[in-house]
C-alpha cells in the first residue's frame, strides 16, 4: 500500500493481516455486517447458501457456519439455520411452509407463546390451526383433513410434560402425506434422536426439529437463541430462503457463548436430569402434592412411551418436573410457598445453573383440564445445578411454613 499522508486513515486501511493458520480449542469470533470482495466478479459469482462463501453478514459468517454444522450433529440432522430465540425458530418453520388456507394441528401442551402468533398474525393471513389432544393418536387422525399442511409434537408436554407416543403420531403423519415438525427443546438432541426413532428399522424420523438453544445449549441463562434442523435439502431451502427474507440473525458474541457451552452441555444435561430424578421422587412422599410429573415417574402420563423411546442416551429425561398441588390450598397459598423459596428462584425459562418455580394456571392454557392431570394448582420447577440435598432443605421448609 502506497503511503498514506494521515495516520487515522491508516489506522482504518492498514496493510497488517494476521498469518494464516492459528487454531484454538474454541472457533474464532467473527462479526461482520460488511463482508469484502476481493474482485468485482467474486462479488457476483459467490454463492451463500451452500455455506462454501460469505457475501453478508446476515447470510452467515465462520462463527454461525460452524454453530450451525455443530447443532445439526447434534441432532442428527444435515441443515441448519439459526434463530434470535426459540419462539421466532417456531415462527420461521410457520412463515417458510405455510399459506393462505392452510391449517396446521398443535398439540394441547404445545408451548403457550406459539398459539397468539396462529390466533393473531397467521389467521389474518388465512392460515388456520387446531388443537389435538397429544395423548390420543385417534384424535390426532380424526382432525387431519386435505387442509392440513404441518403437524407439531411437542415431547415431553410444556408444562404438564406428559411424553406422547412420538412414533404413532409421527407414523400417522406419514401415512396422510403431512409434514410433521417437533419442539425438541426438552430433548435437546441428547434424549433421543428426532430423525431416527427407530434406529435399525424403516426410517421414520420428523421433518422439522425446532430448538430453543435458550436452554440446554445455552446452559447460562443469558443468551436468546433458536434453531431449526432438517434432513432434506428442499425443505431446508425453503426455510433458509425465508429465513433469508425475514432478516433473522444472532449475535457472534451469542453464538460464541453457545459454542463455548456445547461441550459441556452432555454432562450439564444429566446433572440437571438426576438432580431433578430425585427431587420428583421426594415430591410424590409430600402429601400437599397430588400429582408429581415426570417422564420417569411410572405412573407419569405417557412413562411407557418415554422408556420406549429414551431408554438410551445421555440423561434421557431433562431437569424438569412439575407438581399439582392439592386444590384444597388456594391459589394465594401456592404463590406463597412459591415466594418462600430461598434457591428457586421466580423465573420463566430453564436449562441455567438456577433453579426456577413458576405456578401456571392451566384452565387458560388448555382448551379442556386434561383427563390425566389431577385438579389442583400446577407448579413446574426447573432444576440448576444446585446441591440437589439443599433444594430439597429449600422445597421442605417452604412447604412447612405455609402449606399446613
């Protein structure tokens, strides 16, 4: 480079690049907006969408390629595009598949954010949904019609965490030619294989994995992230171009902290899930409790179906659980007792090193009170990674002191 008459424009346009070849345990962070070109004809022959080129920061940098790459793994899938969180993944898989006239089928525990954006923005554009109840194959089939174009599972069930029969549901979607997507958020690639259901048999897999990386991959309670990971290179086009439309991005300083969270996620996975093992299992000794949730509970709503299905893996069951609490203590009583814990800490989400309580009301959640749920009053907990002896101290004498 010629040399310049001011220092500050050299400071901008300096001739120093750093030598090829540094290689680290953790990928390198790149952020851009802004991608250079080094000719004309660069500019206009490189290709983004097949991950061989960077044209835009939007498109994908070495930061989000390598997130992307390591997340398909992950979950046994070949694509993947990233989110700002998970809801908006859910979003993505809507806005890419769907049109006016089309109707999708949503499981009675699906996640509770995903039901306004159908009741609100997609049915003013003609796109319409109904509710099926998960633990019932017949009423799954009974509603698909010529209309339905996507089926979602959720497993285990948000909040009532009941695990439905995710081979059925996903065989029967099959059978009738409709797309079938999964919020495999609980799951988290480590439980089960979303793609693969039946290792060693016909292929029978779900279409569509969307995943808040805002948990487990996360593990911090402080990054928003989603992802949505497929198998077949038409869908993830269509995805991907919408994705590409809409303008959906994630941070690099993000997705370092997902990265950096990956390798640990395994041993995370299982802490949070034998902590949580054991806390359900003193739960159900409680006699203020008079239902306790868990997939690992036999008597849990759908325990066959998650041994059929999880009995391999690392963890296999998540850190969550959720309790009924008799319906003989009011509701002013059970916000109490959620205040009198000292660890557990008020908070939506999961999969961070706190343990969280939030009592639910479920008639507003539900179409119908679901046969298989005691009446009372529903509290989920989600375990961190906490002594699992001083949550259980802390469950004990919040419980004592005003649940009597």
């Amino acid at each position: 480079m010629e040399r310049l008459t001011h220092p500050t424009t050299g400071l901008i346009h300096h001739p120093y690049s750093a030598p090829q070849g540094f290689d680290a345990p953790m990928p390198g962070v790149f952020k851009a907006s802004t991608v250079f070109f080094p000719t004309v004809a660069a500019l206009r022959s490189r290709e983004w969408k097949d991950k061989s080129a960077y044209t835009y920061g939007l498109h994908g940098t070495p930061t989000t390629f390598v997130l992307e790459e390591r997340l398909s793994t992950l979950e046994g899938g070949l694509q993947c595009v990233l989110a700002p969180s998970g809801l908006a993944a859910l979003a993505l898989v809507a806005l890419a598949l769907l049109q006016s006239g089309d109707e999708v089928l949503l499981p009675d525990n699906a996640y509770s954010a995903y039901k306004p954006l159908f009741d609100c923005e997609l049915k003013h554009w003609g796109i319409s949904y109904q509710v099926y109840n998960p633990m019932d194959i017949a009423d799954m089939q009974a509603r698909i019609s010529a209309r339905t174009r996507l089926v979602w599972i959720e497993a285990a069930g948000s909040v009532t965490l009941e695990f439905p029969d995710i081979r059925a549901l996903v065989r029967t979607c099959k059978a009738h030619g409709v797309l079938v997507a999964l919020d495999n958020t609980w799951g988290a690639g480590l439980a089960f294989n979303p793609f693969d259901l039946q290792p060693g048999m016909e292929p029978l897999g779900v279409d569509i994995s969307a995943h808040a990386l805002t948990k487990y991959p996360s593990g911090g309670g402080d990054v928003l992230m989603g992802s949505v990971i497929t198998r077949d290179p038409d869908l993830h086009m269509k995805i991907k171009l919408t994705h590409m439309r809409l303008g959906l991005n994630v941070g690099a300083n993000d997705a370092e902290a997902v990265l950096r969270a990956l390798p640990s996620m395994p041993l995370r996975y299982q802490a949070h899930d034998q902590s949580a093992r054991a806390l359900a299992l003193w739960c159900q000794s409680r006699p203020e409790f008079a239902q306790v949730l868990h997939p690992a509970l036999p008597d849990s709503p759908g325990h066959a179906h998650w041994k059929s299905l999880c009995k391999t893996g690392l963890g296999a069951a998540a850190g969550l659980f959720s309790v009924v609490i008799s319906p003989r203590y009011a509701q002013n009583q059970v916000d109490a007792f959620c205040e009198a814990l000292r660890l557990f800490r008020i908070g939506y989400s999961w999969g961070g090193p706190i343990s969280l309580v939030v009592p639910y009301n479920l008639n507003s959640m539900r179409q119908t009170w679901p046969e298989h749920i005691a009446r009372g009053t529903v509290v989920r907990f989600a375990i961190g990674l906490e002594a699992v002896e001083d949550l259980r101290a802390d469950l004990e004498q919040a419980l004592n002191a005003l649940l009597q």
